[in-house]
C-alpha cells in the first residue's frame, strides 16, 4: 500500500469563527508522494455512461475518479475530444480503463483511435454493472491477469433466469 504523506503549514496558530466562537485551525496541505489513481472513463451512446456512474456512486458513493462521456444525436463535439481532454488532465502514473458499450459501435471505434496516443490506457467493450463496480472499487492498478478475470466475472453475471429457475426446478424433480 502507498503512503501519501502531508505535509502541514498552519497560516495562523488558530482562528475564531465569528458566527459562533469554535476555534480551528486553516491548514494547505501538499502531496509530496502522489498515489497512483485508477481513473475509469464511461463511454456509450445516449444516457448510458450516465446512468451507470449513477448507479456506482449510488452503490460506492461519490467516485471523483469515475467519468460519463456520450455520444448523443445533437453533438457538437466528437466524444474523442471529450475523452483526450480528460486523458491529458491525467497524472501518468494513473491507470486509465475505458469501458466501452457495444463492440463495433462507433463509440468503441472512436475510443480504439486513441489507443496509439494512450498506449497504457485499457480499453475494455462490454459494460455491466459487475465490470464498472469492480474497477471502481479498487484503489491500484490491476494486473493483466486481474483485468482478465474481472471481465471474466462480469461476463458470467449475464444469466438468462427463467432458464436458471428451470433447471433449479428440473434439479428439484431429480432429486425427489
């Protein structure tokens, strides 16, 4: 685990609310070792990055490192400005993933065009719920491998119930 440290410049000893009378403190902090960031950028088309970085902040709460960009009918700018704008606001140490809606979209297509300028940036199409609360819930960067078997996760949460429940059903009658 990193360990940021802080360092503390108090600008006065204390001072006074004047409303009503609690003491405190006025501090500026600055980061002499920097962690490293997950930085998860949401890309589809219409509302749906918008409504599923809803529904993660509704889950992990607020996620200043979780980004929605769409592309919508009446655009006036391309989603991969949008998307470059953001990458180039990024620290280099941060590990960026895109997710992406539908494969061969043109969300996903534009997203690929990226990929030389980004070489470190991980593209990944196919986004669920399980995919995106994953990566937003870890801290560090993870390995190719633990990449892998997110997505492998994420894949197996796609069920067809009614076919889940009549095999459940058919087990039962077996076992009777």
């Amino acid at each position: 685990m990193h360990v940021t440290k802080v360092k503390i410049f108090l600008e006065k000893p204390l001072d006074v609310c004047a409303k009503c009378g609690t003491m405190y403190m006025t501090i500026m902090t600055s980061m002499t070792n920097r962690m490293r960031m997950n930085r998860i950028i949401l890309a589809s088309h219409g509302g749906l990055s918008a409504g599923m970085k809803d529904t993660v902040q509704m889950i992990l709460g607020e996620m200043p490192n979780l980004y929605a960009l769409a592309t919508l009918r009446d655009e006036t700018e391309p989603i991969t400005v949008a998307a470059r704008r953001l990458l180039e606001g990024f620290a280099a140490e941060d590990a960026v993933y895109i997710v992406t809606d539908v494969m061969g979209g043109s969300v996903n297509n534009e997203m690929l065009t990226l990929l030389p300028e980004y070489p470190a940036v991980h593209l990944i199409c196919g986004m669920n719920a399980s995919l995106v609360l994953t990566l937003a819930s870890n801290d560090e960067a993870l390995t190719q491998d633990e990449l892998a078997e997110c997505i492998a996760d994420a894949k197996a949460q796609i069920i067809d119930c009614n076919l889940l429940l009549k095999n459940a059903a058919q087990d039962e009658e077996d076992d009777l």
